[in-house]
C-alpha cells in the first residue's frame, strides 16, 4: 500500500474528480471530519416516500361512530403511496421507520354541543396512536386534535389510516375540511433517514 499526502486533488481534464472504481471501498477513519462548502449529492439519504394530504372540504361524521377521514387533496406525494381517493390509506413500499403526522377539527351543530372527541391513527386496521378530548359537562363547539407517532413499515402490506369519534349532544357534527389558505385537517407521513 502506498500513500499520497496533499493539500488539494484536482481532475486533469473536466470537472469531474473519480475516487476508485466499481466494487471499492473509500474508507474515512474515525475522528475525519468532512467538510462541504458546495454542492454534496449521494450522501445520507432522502425523507421520502412522504406525502401530505389535507381535507378539501367538510366531513358529516355521525355521533358516537367512528369514521375514517376521507382526506382526498394531496399536496404531494414522492411515491404515489397515499391512496387519495377511495381508501384513504397509506402504503409505503419501502421498508423503513416513518413519522406519521395528522391534525383534524372536529365541528358540532352548535354551541355545547361536543362532549368527547377522538382522532385515531390506525396501522393494519390496529389503532396505534389516539388523542382524546373529554370535556365532562363543559361542552364545546369546535375542538381541535393533533398526534404524531412513529412506526415501523414493512415496505409492502402495512398501511396507516386516520380515524375520528365523537359524542354529540345534538347527535352529529363535522371535521372541517380546508378553508383557504387554512388545512384545518390534514394528514401526512415521511420515512426516517436511517
């Protein structure tokens, strides 16, 4: 093994500086730190597949059932993975650790009139993550829910779904669907850089 020691390596034609060939190993020691000051391209990795849907308009859920959240306007998806239109449903196809995301607002037909409201992310038809208002005898009109968890995907079956319950008194209300430039209820998801 021989060593080369310098300050600066230059390409002798082009711009275009090639370190070894098909099949070899670069090896960086412990404790080198690499520095970039331009442009680095094929390091680390990428957060996708992700997507970000929202809600493009009211969702009627009826008392005391609980409804998957038909949210239909997706504002990106890097590998056509949410299912935007008739299951509403993600499913990833790389294998990984995701970060699901989701916010809703959950609206009553009057004032007083919400005494429980749950949001539910569900993998594989499981719920896996909940938040839950209950409100005892102070109603409200509108109430607003949030969860973010993290999961693991096996990159072919697994899927993950929005849920949400509630108990009118008036016996039925609505998830408020995006009023521009507000998403008031949405629902997306990224995958860990591992």
């Amino acid at each position: 093994m021989s060593k080369l020691e310098t300050n600066q390596v230059d390409p002798s034609t082009g711009t275009t500086l090639t370190l070894g060939t098909s099949g070899d190993t670069i090896a960086i020691p412990s404790g080198v730190t690499i520095a970039n000051s331009g442009t680095a391209t094929g390091f680390g990795g990428a957060n996708t597949p992700a997507f970000f849907a929202t809600l493009s308009a009211d969702q009627s859920i009826s008392d005391t059932t609980a409804a998957k959240v038909q949210i239909n306007n997706e504002i990106y998806d890097t590998a056509n993975a949410y299912d935007n239109s008739s299951n509403y449903r993600f499913t990833p196809q790389t294998a990984g650790k995701y970060i699901i995301y989701s916010g809703i607002m959950i609206n009553g037909d009057s004032d007083n009139d919400i005494e429980v409201a749950e949001l539910y992310l569900n993998k594989n038809s499981t719920v896996t993550a909940q938040a839950t208002f209950d409100s005892s005898t102070n109603y409200l009109r509108e109430v607003p829910l949030s969860l973010t968890f993290s999961v693991d995907m096996n990159g072919s079956s697994d899927y993950v779904e929005m849920y949400v319950y509630a108990n009118f008194v008036s016996g039925g209300g609505t998830v408020k669907g995006h009023s521009d430039p507000r998403a008031r209820t949405y629902f997306g998801a990224y995958k860990l850089v591992e």
